[in-house]
C-alpha cells in the first residue's frame, strides 16, 4: 500500500479487509459487521454496502458490458448511482474494458471506500468518484454529451423512485440495469406493499419470480413511456434474494407506444390449488367469474433476447472467472418458452391431489408426446410452461 492508499484508509473510521473480485482488489467493510451466520449477511448493517452473496449480479453486468465493448468501437461511459464501495464500476473498467466510469453513492463513507478502491486499482484517471442523492447524479448526466452508455441502478430494497430520472440518463439504445431486492413486493408476498410501491394487483403464485420480473420491467416501461422512451428488455433473473433486469433504452413515441402496448393484465384461473395462466387480457374486455382473477399490470412482451442471452453463455465460458451460476441463468432462460406467460406449478399441483411431486422431466415428456408445447419455466424451478389446459395436466400426471 502506497502513502497516498495508506492516507485515504485513516479516512475511514471502521475495520476493513481486502477481498479479490474479477480482478479487482476491493478494501471493503470488516464481513463481522454483517454477518449473522457462515453464509448469510445483511449488508445494511455494514458502514458502506458491499454484499459479497451478490457476486454473480455483478459478474451478469461484467459479461453485458464486455459483450458491449466487443460490438462497439467508439468510447464507452459506465454509471454507476449506487456504488457503494465501487466493486462494479472498477470490475467493468478492469474487465470488460470500458474507458470511463462515473460511480456515486450519497454516504461520506461509501465515498472514502470508492476513492480508497480506485486508487489501489490504478484507476483515478479513468473513475470519477461523487458524493450526491443518485436522483441528481441521474439529473446531471441526462444532457446530450452526458449521458452513460450502461447505467447500473442498484439500491437497497425498491429502485422505484430512481426509475424516471434513470431512463433519462442514458444514450438512445443504451442500456440500463436495475436490481430490486424487495422480493416479498414483487413475487406478490406483500401485496399492500405491490400496490403502493408498484402499482399493481398481484398474489404469490407459482410462477411468482416470473411475476415479480414483469412487475419491475411493467415499472421500468412506464418511467420510460411518461419520458417518450421505450425499452427492450436483454436479460431478465430472479432469485430469492433478487430481481434483476436489463434493457435497451430507445428514444421516440413509437417506441413509448409499442412499450405500452405491452403492458396489460394477466388472468388466472383457480382449480386444484393452483393458479392457471389465461394469458394477457385487457380488463375492459374481460369475463371475469368467482373462479377467475386478474393480476398486474404487468409487462406481457418478452423479457430477454435470446440472441443476447446466448451471447452471454459465451462470455461466461470466456472469463472462466466469472460465476458458474451465470451459465445456469442462461441454460434456464433458453429453455424457456417465451410466448406462454407463467405455468404450472407441479408441487402445488402434487399436494393439491395428494400424490408425490412428478419429475419434471417426465410430465414435460408426456405433454410433448401428446403433441402439446412443453419447457421448464426459466425463472420457477418447480413450474413447466405449455398449451395443454389445467385438465389434460393432470390427466397425465394422474396416468403416471
């Protein structure tokens, strides 16, 4: 550590340790600050978010971004409006090969550890640290010549006030990545909470993580709309801890328009336990009876591109050291069928006629032979997509 690196650590006013990520080198909060178990840690405990369990988001950003910098010759700005410690913006600097990054974060401390991280990475010139509310930070770089080729969104719980001000501060067919943690809104757990924050009528169903991600693009898409802008969704993950998106921004009312075609109602139907996708409805023209119910708003167009999704399995078996669960985001969203919305829970479905949970695989066998469309869901271990109806489902697991 050098005396320039040995002044800015007397800055800080807690106990830090060295972690290597990418190839990056990292000075971030002692892990006791936050840990309250051997794999399990509650970063906003910590003096400066760093949330080492949340690797692999960050290792999906590296991937974009270096795909990004292989088709795009011409200088590249990263934002970051939340970097707490800054792990992001140096990893797409030193990874993915960006030339220039602007990080924010709102804590004097956050800021300290950035500053503190871009000099021990060699990378002051390149970086330029803020200390503002990540609203401004948004504001100050929404100007033709200012604005970021990816901006990263990331803040604790909901990004939905950072939406508006986000989607303006990125370059017509620039990206913009958004991570929400506030799971238990999403996935239709909380659904008061959904209602205020988002907007939406939703309940938890079995196909929840694929709600939870149509709830946060159908977010995205309207901040974009009120801003004539659209977005074309690359990437989409849920985890239990997370819901991460990724899009092309695009300005112009076509494409606020054909952003907002795409956000509409989804109807349900309850039998046997569980929740039967009818598919997208405008509530002006639909039936509804006891048996049915209407979820959303939601985002119904598609929610990855399979061209980008493929481009980022190749990435990841390129920078081996990027986490293995990358290749498993991508194998699972391949095999996903992208025109059905939702699915069949088979575990619900199994308890609700009081039989063991059928092996996935075979169901999806028996379907197909029937000449119905059948895949796993890309986004709920236990849901398979497909044509058939809720009685020809059971009608084949009953024969097994």
């Amino acid at each position: 550590m050098n005396k320039g690196q040995e002044k800015s650590l007397r800055k800080l006013d807690f106990e830090t340790v060295t972690v290597r990520e990418g190839k990056a080198e990292i000075i971030v909060p002692k892990p006791d600050y936050y840990r309250v178990s051997p794999n399990e840690y509650v970063p906003s405990k910590a003096p400066v978010f760093y949330n080492p369990l949340m690797k692999e988001n960050r290792d999906l950003t590296i991937a974009v971004a270096s795909i990004m910098r292989k088709e795009i010759g011409r200088k590249l700005v990263f934002g970051d409006s939340m970097a707490g410690v800054g792990v992001r913006s140096i990893r797409v600097l030193l990874e993915a090969g960006w030339d220039e990054a602007y990080l924010n974060d709102n804590s004097e401390r956050a800021f300290a550890s950035m500053v503190l991280n871009l000099e021990k990475n060699s990378l002051v010139g390149k970086a330029h640290p803020s200390k503002i509310d990540a609203n401004l930070f948004h504001a100050e770089h929404s100007s033709t010549g200012t604005r970021f080729d990816m901006l990263d969104i990331d803040p604790f719980g909901t990004p939905i006030r950072f939406l508006d001000t986000g989607v303006r501060a990125v370059k017509h067919g620039a990206l913009i990545s958004i991570t929400a943690t506030d799971t238990a809104n999403l996935f239709g757990v909380q659904r008061r909470a959904a209602k205020i924050l988002y907007g939406v009528n939703v309940l938890k169903t079995g196909f929840m993580r694929e709600v939870g991600i149509r709830v946060l693009l159908k977010a995205l898409g309207e901040a974009a709309a009120r801003s004539e802008r659209g977005i074309e969704p690359i990437i989409s993950v849920a985890s239990r801890h997370y819901v991460k998106i990724i899009a092309r921004v695009l300005k112009g009312r076509k494409h606020a328009f054909q952003t907002a075609s795409k956000i509409n109602f989804l109807k349900l139907r309850k039998a046997n336990g569980i929740y039967e996708p009818m598919g997208p409805i405008d509530p002006s023209e639909a039936r509804v009876d006891d048996s049915c119910i209407l979820i959303g708003p939601l985002y119904v167009g598609k929610v990855f591109s399979k061209n980008w999704v493929e481009k980022i399995a190749v990435e990841r078996v390129e920078k081996n050291w990027l986490d293995e669960k990358i290749s498993k985001i991508t194998n699972s969203l391949l095999s996903d069928d992208q025109e059905t919305i939702g699915g069949f829970d088979l575990v619900g479905l199994a308890s609700s006629l009081r039989i063991a949970p059928p092996s996935i695989r075979i169901i999806i066998d028996k379907l197909l032979e029937k000449g119905f469309q059948a895949c796993r869901s890309g986004f709920d271990a236990n849901c398979i997509k497909t044509d058939a109806k809720l009685d020809d489902l059971i009608k084949v697991v009953k024969s097994l």
